[in-house]
C-alpha cells in the first residue's frame, strides 16, 4: 500500500509538472512591490512609468510575496493587473508558460 502510494503521488507530481502550475495575482514593478494590487488605472500607470524608468515587471501573489519573472516580455501587456499565469515557480522566480487576464 505504501508503494501504491508513493507511485502515484511521483505520478501526480510528474502530471502537474508537465501541466504547468496556476498562479494568480498582479503584475507589478520591482520598485513598488505588492503597492498596486487593486488593478486601477493609477496602479496600471505607476507601474508601467516604474518599469519605464529601469524597474524589473514582477509578479506579485495574492500573498503579497513578489517574485521575479523569466520572460519579462509576456507580462508587458498585463503592468498593474491581475492575472493568471500557468507555468512554474523555482525559489523566487515564475517561469510563464501562459498568462491572461483574471477576474
């Protein structure tokens, strides 16, 4: 039984790696932080004028745990917004494989 066990829990472990894993929370700056998780217009131009000025896009949970991104290019269009990222998370660093708006 404990075999059975551990078998499938490698297997569920293999599944959601090749799935990729969802994160949901906000695109922010490396400047501000967790500051911009309301999604408005003013979060979304604070952001976008701190990554214009030299500041990293990060993603930010809904923990308020800010963690680097991999790609920065895929979360241009999303700066101050709350989004769905499926894809991986090695220490404090999100690897995008996919993201979209969330509600």
């Amino acid at each position: 039984m404990k075999n059975l066990t551990l078998v499938v829990s490698i297997c569920l472990l293999f599944a959601a790696t090749l799935l990729g894993a969802q994160f949901t929370g906000y695109i922010s700056d490396s400047h501000c932080g967790a500051k911009h998780m309301d999604g408005s217009q003013a979060s979304t131009n604070c952001v976008t004028s701190c990554i214009k000025g030299g500041a990293a896009p990060v993603f930010v949970a809904m923990d308020k745990k800010v963690y680097k991104l991999t790609d920065k290019s895929k979360a241009t269009s999303f700066y101050g917004k709350k989004v769905k990222i499926t894809g991986s998370m090695s220490g404090d660093t999100v690897t995008i494989e996919n993201i979209e708006a969330a509600k």
